[in-house]
C-alpha cells in the first residue's frame, strides 16, 4: 500500500516542470488538442510569459462545459477554443466580461463585432479528398449530391462534433427549405457518421472513404507538414461554412489586468505569426502576404457563410431533426 | 439477527460494495442534484435506447453462442503454441476502441481483405457500415471474453468426473448431458451477462460503425445533452435507466444461472478426452476460424504502426512508462477490492454481486461530472486527473475481475469452507494457505485483465484529463486530433504490445503459482 501511494505520488507529479515563471499566475482554459507539443499551447505559453512577468497555467478539457458547471467559482482567468455555434449559452450564462480589443484590422472573410468573445484563428468547412484517388471531385456542391453513390464519403455527427454540426448548419443555410431533399440525395453517398473529426480522417487518409469532412485548411498540414500535395479542399461555388475558434476573458477573474494583457496577445503579431502552423488554420489578424507562402496559396471559397450566434442556434434544434429524419429511419 | 449483522459489519466485502453503490448511484444524484431534477426523453432517445438493448442482446447473444465451440476445441485439443494462442485470442478485448475500429475497417471495409476476396469469387461486396458493423465489432471485442469465460468452465470440471465418464463407456452425447450442458448452465449467463452489459455502453462502436444515427446509442445521447444541451438533468436520466438495465439483466441471469455442483478435484492435469474423426476436424476449423476472425486486423494494425515505431517522439515513451505505473496501481487496486467482493459474494451476500456489476454500466461522462462535482472545492481537476484516473480504471475493470472470481471464490467455498471452517482456519492464515493458492489461477486472469483494460482505457477524461502529463491512450488521441496519423498508428502498437505484455505476465504469475 506504501508503495503504491509513493508510486502514486510519482506519477502525479509533473512530468515536465517546464521552468516555474515567477510572478501572479493567470489560468487559462483550454482544449485538449492545445497542450501536446504539436499543439499550440507550449509556444502560446513560452510567449505569453516571456511578456507578462507571470506564469500562465494552462488547464485542458472540455472548456465550455466545465465552466458551465464550475459557474462563477471557476479558476479560470481567460479561455481558448470556444467555438462559434455554441457562444450564445456562454454568453447568456454571464460569465465572461468584454474582449476590449480593437477589431479593426482582422482579417477575417466576415465581419466580427463581438465584444465577448475575440476570435484568433478561423476555417471553413470543406470537404478533403486526395487527388490521385478522385481525379474529378464535385465542383459544386450540387454537384456532390447528384454525384453517383459510389463516391464515398463519412462526415461527423452533429450530436457529438463540433465540425459535423457546422455541416448542418452549411447545409441548411445553402439549401434551407430543400434541406431534407438534400440530406436525402446525400445519404447514399455517406459511408458512415462518426462520433468526432479524427475517426472520419483517419477512414480518409486509409482510402477507405473518397472525401472526408473536415476543413479547407487541412490541406496545409499535408504540404507543410508531410510535403504532401494530393489532399485537397474541393471548394464549392455555393459557398463554405464559416468557423472560427475563439479566446474571452472570464468576469470573476482576479487578475483582470493580465487577462487584458492575454487578449492584447492573441491579437499580437508574435501570437498571429504562429497560429498558422500551430493550428493548421488561418490567423484572426495577419495579412495575407505574411502567411506560409503554401499557406497563402491555398484555394479559397468566393462565399463564406456565416451565421450569428442566435441564428445558429435557432436553426440547430429543426435542422438537427430534419437531419434525423433522413438519417435515422 | 445480531449474529448476521455483525458478520456483515466484519466483511470488508460489503463495506466495498457499498462503497461501489455509493459511487455510481451518488455521482448520479449530485448530477440530478446540479440540474434540479430528471429531465424527461424525447422520441429520438427512446429510440435510441431501442437500439441500445436491441444491439446488446444480439451481440451478447450472438458472442456466447460462438464462444461456446471455441473454447470447447480449445479445452479438449492440446497443440503446440496452444497456451500462446489462448493468450493471444484475448488481445481484442484490450484495444482501445479507435484502434479495434480501424483494424476492422481495413479487415471488412470497402477495399478490405474481405470484400477484395468477395470480388475475387465474383460475390456481392458486404458492407461493414450499418448495425451489421455495430454486431460484428461487437463480437470481435466480446468473443475473446466470453471464450476465456468458458473455457475456464471447462477447466474447473475435475478431470477425475470426466475419466469418470469415460470408463462407464459415455458416449458424446452423455458427456454433454452430465458433464457439459451442466456446467454451461452456470458459467453461460454470466458471460452473457458480462458483454451485454459492455454493449450497453458502447459509444464510438456504434457511431462509427452503425454508419449514422439510426445506430445511435444511450451513451451518444448523454453525450450530447452533456456538450451541446447543457441539460445534466437528461443526461442523469438517462445514466439512470443504463443502471436499471444492469440491474434488470443482472436478475435475469441469476434466475437462470445453476451451480453445477461438481465437487473438488485432485488438480491433476489430465487432457480431456478428445474424440477423433470428423470432431477432430470440426474442432480445427473452429480453432483456425477464430483465430483468423480475432488475429487478422491486429495484424492489420501492426503492420501499419511498427514502420514509424523508431520515429516516434519521446513523449510517447513517458506517456507509455507513466501509464504501465498507473496500469499497475489500477491493477491492484482492482483485485484487492474483486477479491473481498467475490469472497462476500460467496458467503451468500447476493446483492455485493450486484454491486460489483454497476460500475460496467455507469456512464463515464455522468461518473465524470458527479465526482468533478463533487470534488470542486477540495481539489483541482488537474491535481485530481491522474489519481482519478486511476481509481476509474480500478472500478471499472472489478466487474470483469469480479466474474471471473465469483465462480471460483464458489466452488472454493462449496469444496474447502466447511473443511476450513472445522479447522478454524481464519484471517490471514486462510488468505495464505487456502484463498490465495487455490485462487491464483483466476486471479492471475483478472489481475491480468484490469491491467490491460486499465492501460487501454481513457478513464473519465472530459473533465480530468491532464493532458499535459497524458496517459498513453490520450496521447495516441492527441496525435489523431493533431492530424499525426501515423505516428498514432506506432503509437497503438507500442500500446498494444505493452497491454498485451501486463496481461500476459499476470496471467502467466497466476497460471504458475496454481501449481500445488
């Protein structure tokens, strides 16, 4: 029993006690993804506290949920990785106080005049596929529907992914009241619905389906990463679904300066310079011409589609139903 | 009365059950607390728990019935390589899911071995998306659990009944009667009972392979109410007829469940008598089926990790060392806590079985909540992660251990407690000489397996993961996500192979310290 609590102990312990930053420390949200060292977060730390004479800790998980339940007894000063589609809960609950950031000058395909929550990369929804296995993707959006169903493709569910309910949310606002007739021309081709973003990629990249859901930025980690040009966004004429990810402030913080300062971070081009390659999607507040040239080469939509919070979420509850209608029978 | 009593107060089994109610049902009513109340289902829930105890019933169903011919060719044949191949029937049920997933995707998808060979014959390519999928992976995961289920049924009979058997001149069919269809009845029910209630829970399978919503399960739709409703109230409703399905299946598989009252054996290793012709034919076939069914997409999955193996980055290494610790930790918790249970239950404490049994149907995600609830305030989430983490491996492994244990803690009581007894053998001096040898074998098994299940497993990760220190199995998802694929795939092997190497030794530690 010794042992085990000494054993424990040591396995608790910080594996990586990367030098403690003297100074107040700043709690900061965020997901899962963000921590690994492929993950934004050790460069967004090493960063922050080389300009804020503090040390940020950074907490992962399911950020929006659990401050949700923690409520207004929350540890965190500030978050990152909200996501647009589920901020008008966030917002009601009152939890977070204003951004006070400028947002002139973000570069962004839609216009943000958020106060709350500030958004510090973004994508669209697209739809990958590999261009030696697929040598005519659909060109239009239409044109994926009326595909023959022997052209495969798995897409995430809206239940349970952030991605897939951004899919619904395209496909009503491409389609609106023809919605289920599109879903039902679309069925057939759909391999299979999975839980989260990474089991529909992964069918993707073993060949198993022919297009996968996912975003037109996924392209730049196959060239930046694997110096691979085969994986493509097929960009559809109809337009593609806007997403950003997003930082905010919390209203019961106890250090309000240094979250303040966190926010003028975000927006800072140390933090904009390596969003890019960090996240695999395009920085809030870079131009173009600053970007990894393969990065700024990248096919890009003529439309973007974009839906206010509100919208969003008084369109999830029916579209969600429609969706269900076709696929659950 | 005050007799009985005072035995429950001085066996630690019934403390520990108790401990086990108050864990699942008490997480359970500070989720319903937290949301003021039940809410109630709507239509797409219900169907979804249609499904759930539809696709259970059919998979458990279909994973005894297949499960029962193995191990019969396994407990009667003897072959060079037998015990490695026992051992390695089990490696499906350690997989983590995404892994398993995979593996049957590139075995029985579109451009699979499967529908390949299919083409080659000139028949139809199958789909494996659709329930169809949800059933098979279903089985793939289970049957390795139900085969070791049965086949130590078929262990535990004496050799001596069945040389009994054989020198009055059985024939086949006697030998099912008296001997076999016997013992089938007590071991059957359980391991019906042990993957119908792992189906109950299935979240990913289902989802990734039912191919769309009509395969949705109980488990999406806590998800769901958890991520994008917010609606706690939902999700402990619906964590709360997950645990009355357990119950109801629990009461169901002991009515039907008959103690085989063989008796004790001298432990002699005798081979089982094993009839020749066409049975010796049909049981090789059995055997080779089974073993292609449960081996090709492991194969699958080692072959395309072990290339990018030397490649991986360090974190990986810390992540697999820091998880074997933890494994080992869970492990033992596991069986300590199985142990007292098991004994309780043999004295005749039914209800402690019940208990043991929850922790398979509890939601992880409602688990979760309850205790991040129940815990804010004492300690951080991320202090909390990794001891959490653990405990939740522990608990959720003891059901698996605990059906293990339970047959045999009694068929050690039926043979040697009253022997025992008479000798006023008690305490430790019982544990030593009697409980811990005469047990070794199932212990050793159990042990093995929550090990395994243990290292695989994500525990309750959505609000205690610390994912700056990960376990393993969120490393090789934080790879996934990170669009690192293939360094996920070596990642699986190296944590294939390291499950597989925990269960092996435990297993192996039991099997050599049973030797009286």
């Amino acid at each position: 029993m010794r042992f085990a609590a000494l054993a424990l102990l040591a396995v608790t312990m910080p594996a990586t006690n990367a030098a403690m930053a003297a100074g107040p420390e700043l709690t900061l949200y965020a997901p899962d993804y963000f921590a690994t060292e492929w993950g934004p977060g050790p460069k967004i730390e090493a960063g922050f506290e080389k300009i804020c004479g503090c040390d940020l800790v950074m907490v992962t998980g399911d950020v929006l949920p659990r401050i949700m339940l923690e409520g207004d007894r929350t540890e965190a000063d500030v978050v990152i990785g909200l996501n647009t589609d589920t901020t008008l809960r966030a917002r009601e609950s009152g939890l977070f106080a204003p951004h006070g950031q400028d947002l002139n000058g973000l570069t962004l395909p839609v216009t943000w005049t958020d106060d709350t929550f500030l958004p510090f990369n973004w994508s669209e929804t697209a739809f990958i596929y590999d261009a030696t296995r697929l040598a005519n993707p659909p060109s239009t959006f239409q044109d994926l529907l009326d595909a023959p169903d022997d052209l495969k493709i798995a897409i995430q569910d809206p239940r349970s992914s952030i991605s897939g309910l951004s899919m619904l949310l395209w496909v009503k606002s491409v389609y609106g009241d023809k919605a289920v007739e599109a879903w039902q021309k679309l069925r057939p081709k759909v391999l299979t619905v999975t839980p989260g973003w990474s089991e529909a990629y992964g069918m993707f990249t073993e060949g198993e389906v022919d297009m996968v859901l996912s975003f037109t930025t996924s392209p730049a980690y196959h060239i930046g990463a694997e110096q691979d040009t085969t994986k493509r966004a097929a960009i559809f004429p109809e337009g593609h679904y806007f997403m950003a990810e997003l930082a905010a402030k919390l209203a019961s913080s106890d250090q309000p300066e240094l979250a303040a300062k966190f926010m003028d971070y975000v927006l800072s081009p140390d933090f904009q310079g390596m969003i890019a390659e960090a996240n695999w999607s395009y920085p809030s507040k870079l131009p173009r011409n600053q970007l990894p040239a393969y990065f700024a080469a990248l096919d890009r939509p003529e439309r973007t589609i974009f839906l206010s919070e509100t919208e969003a979420e008084e369109m999830r509850k029916p579209a969600l139903e429609e969706w269900l209608s076709v696929f659950a029978q | 009365m005050a007799e009985r009593l005072r035995t429950i107060a001085r066996s630690p089994g019934t403390w520990v059950g108790a401990g086990l109610i108050l864990l699942v049902l008490g997480t359970l009513a500070v989720v319903a607390a937290y949301a003021g109340g039940l809410s109630a289902l709507g239509p797409w829930d219900w169907a979804a728990l249609r499904f759930t105890i539809w696709q259970a019933a059919l998979s458990a169903t279909l994973s005894a019935v297949l499960a029962v011919p193995v191990a019969r060719a396994l407990a009667r044949r003897r072959f060079a390589g037998r015990g490695l191949l026992i051992t390695l029937l089990g490696a499906p049920f350690i997989l983590p899911v995404i892994v398993a997933i995979m593996g049957l995707v590139a075995v029985f998808g579109r451009n699979g071995l499967v529908n390949d060979t299919l083409a080659l014959l000139g028949v139809d390519r199958v789909s494996i998306f659709g329930w169809q999928g949800v059933i098979l992976a279903h089985v793939f995961f289970n049957l390795p659990l139900a085969v070791r289920m049965i086949l130590h049924g078929w262990q535990a009979i004496p050799a001596e009944r069945f040389r009994l058997a054989q020198s009055l001149g059985f024939s086949a069919a006697d030998m099912g009667r008296h001997l076999e269809r016997p013992m089938l009845r007590e071991v059957l029910p359980g391991a019906w009972l042990a993957v119908f209630l792992v189906c109950l829970t299935s979240f990913a399978v289902a989802l990734t392979l039912g191919g769309g919503p009509s395969a949705t399960t109980i488990e999406l739709a806590i998800y769901q109410a958890f991520r994008f409703d917010f609606d706690m109230g939902k999700a402990a409703t619906l964590g709360l007829i997950q645990v009355g399905l357990c119950l109801l299946a629990l009461g169901l598989s002991t009515r039907v469940t008959v103690p085989a009252g063989f008796g004790a054996g001298l432990d002699r290793d005798i081979a089982l008598p094993a009839p020749p012709g066409w049975r010796r034919g049909a049981d090789v076939l059995v055997i080779a089926l089974a073993a292609a069914f449960l081996l090709t997409p492991l194969a699958h999955v080692i072959l395309q990790g072990l290339p990018n193996i030397v490649g991986l980055p360090d974190a990986v290494w810390t992540a697999a060392a820091r998880s074997v610790v933890m494994a080992l930790i869970s492990a033992a918790l596991a069986l300590g806590i199985a142990l007292m249970l098991a004994l309780a239950v043999a004295s005749g404490q039914r209800w402690v079985e019940a208990a043991g049994m929850l922790p398979i149907v509890a939601s992880p995600l409602v688990l979760g909540t309850g205790l991040f609830l129940m815990l804010r305030g004492v300690a951080s989430a991320q202090q909390m992660a990794l001891p959490v983490t653990v405990a939740i491996n522990a608990v959720m492994a003891l059901p698996f251990a605990l059906r293990i244990l339970i047959p045999a803690a009694r068929a050690l009581r039926a043979d040697y407690g009253r022997l025992a007894d008479s000798l006023g053998m008690d305490g430790l001096a019982r544990l030593r000489l009697l409980t811990l040898p005469r047990l070794a074998r199932p212990l050793g098994f159990a042990g093995g397996l929550s090990a395994a299940l243990a290292m695989g497993d994500l525990g309750v990760i959505t609000l205690f993961a610390d994912s700056r220190n990960p376990t393993l199995p969120l490393l090789l998802y934080q790879l996934m996500n990170s669009y690192r694929l293939d360094d996920a795939a070596a990642c699986a092997v190296v944590l294939m192979a390291i499950s597989f190497a925990l269960f092996w030794a435990f297993d192996k530690g039991g099997r050599l310290h049973a030797q009286l």
